[in-house]
C-alpha cells in the first residue's frame, strides 16, 4: 500500500488559514463582550423603555462608529471580511476601549493601530519613579521595537528635545536614522547605526509576521538609504552593553556606558541606563539635569 507525501505548501496554508478563523472568532467575541458592557448613557443614547439588549444594539455601534449594520453584523458573525484601521479606530472608541483593549483590537485584527497609546501598560507608576529617582543619570524604558515608552528629563535632552517628537516617532531606530539633529548628537554615527541595524534584525526575528514590526521596517527602508544600506548588510547581532559618546547641545561631549535592565522576558521592555564614564560627563550630566528641570519649570 502506497501513500502519498502531504504537500507542505498546502499544509501550511492550512494553519494559516485555521489561524485566522479562530482570530476571527476571537474578535467576534471580544467585540460581542464590549458591545454589552456599555451602556447607551455612557455613548450619549436613550435608554428606551423597552430596551432588553445588555449594553448596546448591533445597529447602534455601527451608526456610531459610521459603519454599515450588516458589515458590522457580519464582523460579530466572525465572516471573513477586510477591516480597515479606520474603522478599527471608530469601534474603539464606540465602544470606549481602553488602552490594553484597543491593543488587543487591533492584534487580534491583524492590523497596526495608527494612534498607539502614549501610555503603556508596562510602565507603572513605580517604574516612573525609579526613572526619576535615577537623575542625573539618563534612562529610558523600551520595548523589543525600540520604541521609547518613557524616559526621565536628563534622557529627554541628551541627544534632541524628545518631548518635542511626536510619541509615534519616539522610536530608537526612526530618530537614529531620520532625525538630524538626533543623528548628530552621536559622535560614532556610521558605526552606531550599523550595530542598530544589527540588533533589530536580530530582534525582528521572532516577530516576523507582527504587522508593527513589518510597518517599522517598510518605513525605516522608506525614509533613510542609511537603514537599506546598512539592513542589506544581513548581519545580526545581540543586545549588549557598549560605551557611548554623544555631542549634547546644552553641555558638550559626554562619554556614558550604556546597560539594559530586562524588566521581564528578553523580547520585553527593559530599562535602559545610560552611566557616565569619566567625572567631567559626570558633572555635564548634572548640568543638563539642572537644564531639564529650569525648562520644565518654566513649561517650555
């Protein structure tokens, strides 16, 4: 008796396609459930006295989030059908997600959200005050992306104003690569974003298929013939502590021995510590402290 090999083509079509209907399955479910936990008063709706629907009508939801009732329906009937992220963005807010249930919207949805939260829900408040409590000395929080999700005031003058940048734009690889004045506050410029290049490589490939690393990349590629340069070098290198020079505008050179602290698995967010590595970045350091908090005084 002969059998016939399974083709592996087809196989995996398969689980791509058993992956998708059950996250499609759990969006139905997961928009089912916020649906019936809001209220028409909290939406600005009349109750009605004859209202026995928990929460809101189907035909509500999508006159508020301006969508058509039978998409909408077929949406919560987990059809196979494209979502837009405008779309995605209305039904969060109808349906007053906060910043974690946004997230999971859009991942269970398979897209990126256009507006990611400024707030994350890994930074706690006690994590903020440990950033505080680390002045002088700069330091950050982020996640495997490189995205920036928080940073006390020393870091946020060290190499531009970063309250200026828009939170979108916070990422270590975008300003590294796109932003001038970020650029030239790195003293070894070529050799620094070569080793950027590196670890995101390293770092991307365990989320190959996440639509927000895919849109970080397309863009970085988009934007700077420094990143396609240095990307189609293919190499790959791990996240490691390096000594680091920068050109501050406030107070000079600086020289710093830059640490990840892991805040929970390796593809987690981190603290990042940048330390000074002579007395005279110590005491620059301290003086863009003492910068960093005369402009926040002042609200500039």
């Amino acid at each position: 008796m002969t059998t016939m090999a399974q083709d592996p083509t087809s196989t995996a079509a398969r689980a791509r396609g058993r992956a998708s209907e059950i996250r499609r399955h759990e969006l139905a479910a997961f928009l089912r459930h916020r649906r019936e936990h809001v209220t028409p008063e909290q939406v600005g709706l009349p109750r009605g006295p004859r209202r026995r629907t928990p929460g809101l009508r189907r035909e509500e939801v999508a006159q508020l989030a301006a969508v058509g009732v039978t998409w909408y329906t077929w949406l919560e009937q987990a059809r196979d059908i494209k979502v837009s992220v405008q779309v995605l963005d209305a039904l969060a807010r109808t349906l007053l997600l906060d910043p974690s249930e946004r997230t999971h919207l859009f991942q269970l949805a398979g897209a990126v959200d256009p507006a990611p939260a400024s707030v994350s829900p890994s930074v706690t408040p006690a994590l903020r005050g440990v950033l505080e409590q680390l002045e002088p000395y700069p330091a950050c929080v982020q996640n495997s992306r490189y995205d920036i999700l928080a940073y006390n005031r020393t870091y946020g003058l060290l190499l531009c104003d970063l309250d200026a940048v828009p939170p979108e734009d916070r990422n270590l690889m975008l300003l590294s690569f796109t932003h001038e004045e970020w650029r030239a506050s790195i003293v070894h410029l070529e050799e620094a974003t070569r080793l950027m290049a590196a670890k995101f490589r390293a770092a991307m490939a365990g989320h190959l298929a996440e639509p927000a690393w895919k849109a970080l990349l397309t863009r970085l590629r988009a934007e700077s013939a420094d990143f396609r340069a240095a990307w189609d070098r293919h190499e790959v290198v791990g996240s490691r502590g390096k000594r680091k020079e920068f050109r501050n505008a406030h107070v000079g050179r600086v020289t710093v021995d830059h640490t990840d602290l892991w805040l929970g698995p390796q593809t987690g967010p981190r603290l990042v510590t940048y330390v000074p590595a002579d007395d005279e970045s110590r005491r620059r350091l301290r003086r863009l402290r003492g910068i960093a908090a005369e402009r926040a005084g002042a609200g500039i």
